[in-house]
C-alpha cells in the first residue's frame, strides 16, 4: 500500500505540473502572436527613415555627422555591447545561446562595457570580469517604443560625449518558430553601406544615388533623422528578442508537456500493475483463509 500512496502522489504532483506548463505554453502564444503583429505594423515606418537615410548619405556626399565614425582614435572611450535576455528563464537555451554569442563579441573588442537589458543577463555577467555599465528591465512586457527611445537616448547621449566609441546589440533573430539564432549588429557609428545592406536584407530593392537638395543642409537633416533610424534598430531588436523569448518558451513548455504525459503514462501503468498484483494477493489471502477455516 506504502507503493500506491507514493505513485498516487507523484502522479498528482506530474499533473499538476503539466496543467501549468500547458498553460504557460498558451500564454506565451499569445504573446507570440501580439508581438510579431506589433511588429508588422511599425516596420514600414522604420524602414521609411532607414530609406531615406541612405537617399541622403549617397546624394548630399560626404557628411559631417557626428553619428560616423571618427578617424581619431580616442583612447578614453569603450566599446558598448547591448545585450538582449530575458527576465525569466523556463525558455529552454534562449538566454544561453545569448550570452555566449555577447561574450564571444566582448572577447573581440577592446575596453567592452556592457549595457543590459534583462535580468538573467544581469545575474549572469554580474559574476564575470566584463564591467556593466547600465542594466535596463521591462519584467517581461512587450517592448513600447518609448521603452526603445530610453535605450536609444541613452546609448547616444553616450557615444557623442565620446565615452562609447562604437556600440553593438546582441539579440536574438526569429527566422522560424524552430530556427532562433542570436546576432549581433553594430548600430554606431554608422555606415551608408551597411544601411544599403539593411535594406536588401528586410526585402527592399537597392537604393540608388538621386542627388538631392536639403535645407538647411543634409548633414543638419541626417542628424535629425540618425536618432530615429537608432531608436528604429533598437525597437526591432526588443520586439524580435521578445517574439524570441516567446517562441523558445512555447517550444519548451511543449516539450515539457510532452516528458510529463509519458512520465504519467509509464507511472500509470506502474499503477496499475501493483494495484492488481495487491489485489491478487488479497484475494488468494482470502482464499487460502476460507479454506482453512472449511478444512
């Protein structure tokens, strides 16, 4: 009996395992779904500004922008490295293939500084020599544009007064639900190749040079439209590093799903075979004293 009240318990406890983890599976569906259709509608606009970037890079020549890189090399200043994970684990190798990928980038650097977005990115770089420089968290919600401009407001406040010399963000890219990849861009300072590059990636077809006029000036219009086309990249990668999240969690509560079904399968079976081995010794124990007492 001591046999049945044990698997009794463990199979109660596997179910109820198996009803959150199915529900954590619907909930992070859901949020998949919101996400991706967020999106979809704001990518038109960024994509917009990233055109018209390019238009005024290859048609006004050369600009004196603050947001290119500088020839000279200053000594005082870091490379930044945003890094993308999430507030709560359960989301299989999600925030793994992350830091990995965003440590491979410090290792290629010189002077790194980090700026986190995410707890278990925190707890994880907290224990490394890698110095952290602000830590950001939106405790799992999906990403708002304003939550997109406090990064960008801060990563470039940063980078003109010259303490950030070049700045990269590790994410993570949703190709498929099934395919989830970190990358790694660098979004400062920027370059009109890497732009045209962009934009052939998102499914655009390639810009070519329209001179143009722009008053006051092109480098004055590019710098008004350099801390929205950030704020664009910055958004993109928190609402594809959510969508991510998302995805990998779903897939891990499905296998999670899965595991506790066949391990309640096999404790069923494992049920039911002692409770008909103790019935069968009860009823031969019956027996046998019924015939001892007819004898």
């Amino acid at each position: 009996m001591a046999n049945l009240r044990d698997v009794r318990l463990r199979m109660r406890a596997i179910t109820q395992t198996l009803q959150v983890t199915k529900a954590m599976n619907l909930i992070s569906t859901a949020k998949l779904r919101k996400g991706r259709r967020i999106l979809e509608d704001t990518e038109p606009f960024f994509t917009r500004i990233q055109k018209s970037m390019y238009d005024i890079v290859s048609g006004a020549g050369v600009l004196e922008s603050q947001f290119f890189k500088n020839t000279e090399e200053e000594t005082g200043s870091h490379a930044a490295v945003v890094v993308l994970t999430s507030d709560k684990g359960l989301a299989g190798g999600y925030n793994a293939n992350v830091v990995r990928q965003a440590t491979q980038i410090c290792e290629s650097l010189r002077k790194p500084v980090l700026i986190l977005i995410g707890s278990i990115g925190y707890r994880y770089f907290a224990h490394t020599p890698y110095a952290i420089l602000e830590s950001f968290s939106f405790k799992s919600q999906l990403p708002t544009v304003e939550d997109a401009k406090e990064v960008t407001d801060y990563l470039i406040s940063q980078y003109v007064w010259g303490i950030f010399k070049e700045v990269h963000i590790v994410y993570t890219h949703m190709y498929s639900t099934v395919k989830l990849l970190p990358r790694a861009r660098q979004i400062l300072p920027l370059d009109a190749e890497k732009i045209q590059e962009d934009i052939a990636q998102s499914g655009g077809q390639k810009r070519v040079k329209i001179p143009l006029e722009y008053i006051p000036s092109g480098t004055a219009v590019f710098d008004v439209l350099a801390p929205f086309y950030i704020k664009g990249i910055v958004y993109g990668s928190l609402v594809e590093a959510y969508v991510s999240e998302q995805s990998a969690r779903m897939a891990a509560m499905e296998e999670a799903s899965k595991n506790a079904q066949d391990m309640l399968g096999s404790l069923q079976i494992f049920y039911n075979r002692v409770r008909q081995a103790t019935i069968t010794q009860e009823v031969s124990e019956i027996i046998s004293g019924s015939a001892v007492l007819s004898e």
